[in-house]
C-alpha cells in the first residue's frame, strides 16, 4: 500500500506507547486515524494533541479482549468513514512469574488481549476489508519475546509466540484469499512504553490481587521490565519501521539489537535438535 494520504487507519492501544507513534506517524502521511484504547482520560488526550497539530482523528474506548467491544469499533469506523485500508493490532500488556505460579487470572488478561485482541481485530474487521475490495493492510504487533524464550515471562511469551503464528497463517491466507491486502508482524525489542505498568489497565474481574500470586519471580521480572522500558527505544523508530514495511509489503519486521541473536539462538537449538539454551539479550 503506497499511497496513504486520505485512507483510514484504526490503532488498538493507541493512546500512548507505540499505538500513539503509529498514529502520529500515519497521520503525518495523510491518513485519517482512529484511535481505540481502554484509557479514557490517555485517549482524550492522544486524541486532542494529534487534532492540535492539525490531524484527522477520532477515539473510542475499547476493550480489545472483549469481540462485542471490538465488533462496536468496527462498526463505528464503517459508519463514519465507510472502510478500513490499515488494521493496527497493537494493544498489549504484561505480567510476569514463573509459569506454575502464573494464576488463572493471568493467564486470562494477559492473553485475552495480547491474542484476544488480535483475533477479535481480525475477525471484525479482515471480512469488511475483503468487502470492501481496497488495497488494505493488516499490522500485527508482536514482540521479539514471540521468537524468543526467556525464563519469568512465560504467560507474555506464549501470547506472542501465538500472534506470530497467527500473522503467519493470515498472511498466507490472505495471499490466497485476498491479495490486495498486506500483513506485517512487528515485533520490537525493548521499546520506552508504560507496558511494565500494564497493571493499571488490569480488569477488577481478573484482579492483581487475591488468587493472583505475588512472588519474587514476579516482583523480579516486572522490576525488570519497567527499568528497562525506561531506557528502551523511542517509539517513534518502531513507528517509522512500520509505516516502511507497510509501504514495501513486507511481513516480519523484527529488532535490530541483540535480541536478534537470541532468536538466531533459538532457531539453531531448534534446527540442532539440542535442549534450549539460556541467553539473555544484551
């Protein structure tokens, strides 16, 4: 998809982070952007800022792990720009622990919306684009922890070990189904966002508390997690990398640091036969 001026983008997570990049960067390019995102007060805002420097965009509240919350989108982007020519599943969390102590209630948030919210997308709005008979392009963001296995972050890890194998599988049945539209996988290294804060955004339904463990494990990797999103990469580079991949309609879009030699790793226990082997980027 070359041209972008003019065409609609809808961004899932887009109140801050890499969602917010992606919208500042497309509507930089002339697209028309809605943003959904679960943060009231962060969606006004995001949506404020980007009309102040004289973007097209929109915001509605949505709960990518809930299909009914998603289908609304879709229909409320239909109804007001009548088609979607750039699908971006970009909302995530995480939480950490060893996988035997991970509660139910883990497992649950984390891939209800890291996967859930990427199917949900796909299945509100995939079949519309086809209708709709436009070049389109699918974004999938995933994370280098998709293609790479490290120990405390077991319930991230399978969600985006899953939305890799997802985007693969839409990709070739998009090839054959529906040409016209694109797929990337992005999967970034360690990006400055609020992801090691994800528990604000965390359902009381499946609560941080109560049969929700907190242990050392989890206490270690989420530390982890937030002093190094602190020094991570701005989100603006991932944003640039996608609006290029979209443009050349390539699929993986992966680090460009030493996660990359981890993945590297993994793939040759893998084509070797051997017992993973611990790495750690860096």
């Amino acid at each position: 998809m070359q041209d972008l001026a003019g065409k609609v983008a809808v961004i899932t997570g887009g109140a801050s982070g890499i969602g917010f990049a992606l919208a500042t960067a497309l509507s930089g390019e002339g697209m028309q952007v809605v943003l959904a995102d679960i943060e009231h007060a962060a969606l006004d805002a995001a949506v404020q800022g980007l009309q102040a420097g004289g973007a097209t965009v929109s915001g509605q509240i949505c709960d990518v792990s809930d299909a009914a919350s998603v289908e609304a989108l879709a229909e409320a982007v239909y109804a007001r720009h009548g088609a979607t020519h750039l699908l971006c599943n970009n909302a995530g969390v995480f939480t950490g622990g060893l996988c035997w102590e991970a509660s139910e209630a883990d497992y649950r948030w984390v891939l209800g919306v890291n996967l859930g919210g990427v199917v949900n997308g796909i299945r509100a709005f995939v079949p519309r684009m086809i209708a709709g008979g436009a070049q389109g392009h699918v974004l999938n963001v995933a994370s280098m922890a998709g293609l790479t296995a490290t120990p405390f972050a077991g319930v991230y890890h399978t969600s985006k070990h899953a939305v890799v194998g997802l985007s693969e599988c839409l990709f070739h049945d998009l090839s054959l189904q529906a040409p016209q539209i694109g797929v990337s996988l992005i999967c970034p290294e360690m990006i400055r966002t609020g992801i090691g804060h994800s528990d604000r955004n965390r359902p009381a339904s499946l609560s941080a508390t109560g049969d929700v463990p907190q242990t050392d494990a989890r206490h270690f990797v989420e530390e982890t997690i937030k002093q190094a999103a602190l020094a991570g990469l701005d989100p603006a580079v991932i944003a640039q990398r996608s609006v290029k991949a979209i443009r050349e309609n390539r699929f993986y879009v992966l680090a460009e640091d030493s996660w990359m030699d981890l993945a590297r790793g993994r793939m040759d226990d893998i084509l070797m036969g051997r017992n993973p082997v611990l790495r750690a980027p860096g």
